[in-house]
C-alpha cells in the first residue's frame, strides 16, 4: 500500500522539489542567524552576549531541522521499495 502511494511520478518529483527548496531554505536561514550572531560577538555586556548565543543556539537548531526534513523529502524520489521508504520515515 505504501508503494502504491510513492509509484505516482508527479508526487515523488513535488517531495523532490519541495525537499530542494527546504534544504535551501535551512542553509539560507542558519547562515542568517550566524551573521546576526557575529554582529552581536562585538557587544560589551557579558550577559546579553550569552542571551545571543543561546539564541544563536536555538535557531540554528530549528533551522538544521529544516534541511533534515527536506533531505528526507528530496530522499524519498529515489526510492523504489516500500521498505526503504517506511525506513527513511521511520515506521
């Protein structure tokens, strides 16, 4: 049943593209939110550079969580085999 759904060539190529434009996305906002952050290294306050590491922290977490799903996303246009799919998803 799962590779019933995965066998139609205009849903795999929409996960492919949907995937690219994720990874991009991701990459595009980490590499936003480490410039912020080196704008904000030049602060004097101890306590304020910590709140901006930690942000800094934060998003680059989410923004890395957004390139693994797209990475999954783009993944799932090569696969062939049900097994490989429920593995890729991890059910």
């Amino acid at each position: 049943m799962l590779l019933a759904v995965f066998e139609n060539e205009n849903l795999r190529t929409m996960l492919l593209l949907g995937g690219i434009v994720l990874i991009a996305t991701g990459l595009i906002l980490f590499l936003r939110h480490r410039q912020q952050w080196v704008e904000s290294r030049d602060d004097e306050d101890a306590n304020k550079r910590q709140f901006e590491w930690r942000k800094f922290r934060r998003r680059g977490v989410v923004a890395v969580l957004i390139v693994i799903s797209g990475s999954s996303m783009a993944a799932i246009y090569w696969c062939i085999d049900a097994k490989v799919v429920a593995t890729l998803l991890s059910i």
